[in-house]
C-alpha cells in the first residue's frame, strides 16, 4: 500500500506540476479585455453565482468539476461580465460554451480574437444540444460538428434509483440482496472529518486493484479524487462510505449541479464484492439526493465496462455533447 501511495502522490506533484508550467501566454490579457488564470477555491462564489445564472445540465458546469480536474485537464477561467469562460490548456486552448447571462456574441467573438492570438481556430468541447443549435443559428456553416458519445452525462430519475422497482432493474435488487446475505455486518455512513482519510486509503487500494485489472488513467482519477477529499468541505460537497467489518468498502461523492440534479462525481467500490457498487449507489441517493428528482452520474469516458454498467441502470436521458470547430475565415467570412 505504501508504495502505491508514494507512486500515486508522485504522479499527482508532477501533474501538478506540468500544469503550472504552462504559461497561458496572450490569454494573459495583456493583448485582450479577458484575462484567464488558474482555478483556485477563492473562485468558487463567483463561478457558482454564474453558473447558476444559466443553468445547464451537465457536468462540466459545475465548481467541484472544474476545480477537482484543474490540473489534470489544464485548465484557466475569464470572467466577461456576467459571462463565464473556461478553457482547457491555454497553449491548444478548447473551450467551454460560456455560462451566465446577458449578449453571447461579444463574448463568442473575444474567444475567437482569444484563440486566433495563440494560433488555433476556436473550438469548443462538451458543446451542449442546446448551444450547438444557437452557433448554428448565429453563424451558419461557420462551425464543423462532431458528437462526443463518450462525454454524454448519464441522467436518472431520483425515485428508480432509490427503489429500484421495476423489471429492468432486477439484476440490481438481486446483486444487493446477495450483498446483505454476504455482508450482514454492514453499514452506511457519511463522509466527515472523522473518516475521510479512510475513503483516501480505500482509494488507493481500489486504484491497485483496478491497476491489476488493467484500466487506464488511473492517475488522473486518483488525484482528482483525491482532490475531491481534501477540500471536501470547502466545496461544500456531499459524501458517504459503507463499511464491512469495520473496513470501507466503499464511497460516494457528489453535490447539486441545479435545483432539480444532483450531481453524482464519484463512486467506488471493490469489485470483488458482489453488490458493494449497486449498494453504495442505492444508499448514496437515499441519504443525500431525495431531494431532486434526477441525479446526474456523469459520463463513461468511453470505457466499454463503465458504459455498460451506466447504461444497466436504465438512465432517464442522455446529456448528448458534441465538439465544435471555427472553420477557415472566421466568424465572419
């Protein structure tokens, strides 16, 4: 265990590390009237005042996001009146659609001047349904279009996953029934103070398992999860784990994405468990997202198991999400 760590905490100081390297060049300001900077947890009132301005249903638009994955993805943040734009990697800079209220196209067109001054077209990434068909309308065949099936939120009804009722959702009633039989000296808890550094510690040896198994980006995770855990209350999040004789097994984390999502950021789970990932899903809802109707548990990354698992669930909806690129000429040709 003690060798996973260091390697793990290597790995995070050097993506860390990487990332503050990178010096965001002309989207300092000093050539335009936005300057981006790194996300840091001062910037949570106001990244939060203005993604609640114009909600959107997706995980990208979301403080605990942003700040959790800044390292790894790069990424810097402007504030354009009440306008908010986020970019990953300031030296091939993708962007975000912008958040908040109030004209959409001065600020379209600064991110445009913005990603012309580093020499790429603008792109955006996680281009929601919604903003895909406003550049469409704004700036006809101005924009190539590719669907990201692998960035597509996975959305559930609140009620189906704290019940499980249902004919489609048996196999789940089945694996928890099995995992109370196997396990009857268990129990749920939230996440506080008094128990984060074991959740930190079962995420460590989930990502040794997990190495035995085979799966990429490990690294990424753990930091971001990580992350996740050390700042928990500062960002205000919500968590809880299951024990097993006394040892955890498993935990959740998530907070509210609007006032009817909530937004589930991570889950883990031994796989070697039967029941421990539908157990700590269903206990997670019935603790900490009775209050929404839907909760929100994120994307596959592509992952063929992950995928499978998501879609077993029978989600209500899929946030689709498509990628966006300026063509040669500009906005306006």
């Amino acid at each position: 265990m003690k060798g996973s760590l260091n390697r793990l905490t290597l790995d995070c100081r050097e993506i860390k590390w990487a990332d503050e390297q990178l010096s965001p060049g002309s989207l300092e300001g000093t050539q335009g009237q936005v300057q981006y900077k790194r996300i840091d947890l001062s910037d949570k009132g106001w990244m939060d005042e203005l993604f609640a301005m114009g909600p959107r249903p997706s995980l990208e638009y979301s403080f605990t996001n942003s700040f959790v994955w800044r390292h790894v993805y790069r990424l810097r943040v402007a504030r354009m009146g009440n306008r908010l734009l986020l970019l990953a990697n300031p030296e091939d800079p993708t962007f975000m659609f912008p958040a908040g209220r109030g004209p959409i196209e001065p600020v379209i067109e600064q991110m445009a001047r913005d990603a012309g001054r580093v020499g790429v077209p603008l792109r955006f990434h996680a281009l929601l349904a919604q903003d895909k068909a406003w550049l469409e309308s704004a700036y006809p065949d101005r924009f190539e279009f590719e669907e990201n099936r692998d960035g597509a939120d996975y959305v559930y009804e609140r009620e189906r996953l704290a019940t499980l009722k249902g004919k489609k959702l048996a196999a789940k009633r089945n694996h928890i029934n099995r995992f109370l039989e196997n396990c009857p000296d268990w129990r749920y808890e939230p996440l506080t103070s008094a128990n984060r550094e074991e959740a930190r510690q079962m995420n460590i040896a989930w990502c040794e398992e997990a190495r035995l198994r085979q799966m990429s980006d490990l690294n990424n995770e753990y930091c971001a999860v990580d992350q996740a855990l050390r700042h928990f209350d500062a960002l205000g999040l919500s968590g809880g784990l299951i024990r097993v004789k006394g040892e955890v097994i498993a935990f959740s984390i998530g907070d509210p994405l609007d006032e009817d999502t909530f937004l589930v950021h991570f889950e883990k789970a031994f796989a070697d468990i039967q029941g421990a990932y539908p157990m700590i899903n269903q206990q997670f809802v019935l603790h900490h997202c009775m209050d929404y109707t839907y909760v929100n548990r994120e994307d596959d990354a592509g992952v063929a198991g992950l995928r499978k698992a998501k879609l077993s669930y029978d989600p209500h909806h899929l946030v689709d999400k498509y990628s966006a690129t300026l063509k040669e000429g500009g906005l306006h040709p």
